[in-house]
C-alpha cells in the first residue's frame, strides 16, 4: 500500500508539473504578455495613402486641363486679346520624362489624356497661340 501510495504521490506531482508546462503550451500568450508589451492590438487608423494619392492626381490632371482652358477664355473675354495677348504658355511638367527614339519630345498622356494636340486645338479655336517650354536637354 505504502508503494501506491508513494507511486500516486509521484504520480500526482508529475502530472502537477506536466499541467503547469501544459498550461504554458496551450496559452503561450501568458508568458508572452507578461513583459506588458502587447497588451491591446495596435489601435489607430491607417489610411491607404496610395488611394488618396491617385485620387489627387487625378484631379489635378483635371485641373491643369480645365485652368489652360479657362485661361484662354479668359484672356478673349477680358478683352486682353485684343490688346494683343495671344500666348497661353505651358511651362513644365507636360512632356514625357524621356523622348522618342528619334528624340523628339511628347506630351504626357497621363498629365494631358487627350494630348497636347486637343489642348492646342482648343487655344487656337479662341484665335490664341499655345506656347510650350522645353529644355534641350
């Protein structure tokens, strides 16, 4: 009786240490927390910059469309054409970043979808002239 008894106290002890390993195997984020980091999940608002991002582009290539426009309106209805007025001029960011091979410079389709040729075309409907700046190199 006295080897049961001394098997089960053994026993019993095993299984007490067994159960404390086992308890940090299935709830390992016991030990994980106790440093205090980790706490909560990281909380705050991430935004998708890229989406707001191309939102803008979009827009301001809208934009830069519908000012020359409207700068050309402008410049017949004030009277400045008259007076002798005649350019709208571009003077950056409307050309592709690198030339044909033949070296010859084109209009960005994304800053122009409808090209240079459609913006200089309505210019010259209003009778103006569309002056665009370009580097030599």
């Amino acid at each position: 009786m006295k080897k049961v008894l001394t098997t089960l106290a053994i026993l019993l002890c095993l299984i007490s240490c067994l159960s404390v390993e086992c308890r940090k195997m299935i709830n390992p984020l016991q030990d994980m927390f106790s440093n205090g980091l980790g706490l909560t999940p990281p909380m705050g608002y991430l935004e998708n910059v890229q989406i707001i991002y191309n939102f803008i582009i979009i827009i301001i290539i809208f934009l830069i469309f519908i000012i020359i426009c409207n700068t050309a309106d402008a410049i017949v209805s004030t009277g400045l054409a008259k007076l002798g007025y005649q350019y709208v001029n571009l003077d950056d960011c409307w050309a592709e970043y690198n030339r044909t091979p033949k070296g010859e410079v084109v209009g960005d389709y994304k800053t122009f979808p409808s090209g240079i040729k459609a913006l200089a075309d309505y210019v010259h409907s209003k009778g103006l002239k569309l002056g665009i700046y370009s580097s030599a190199g």
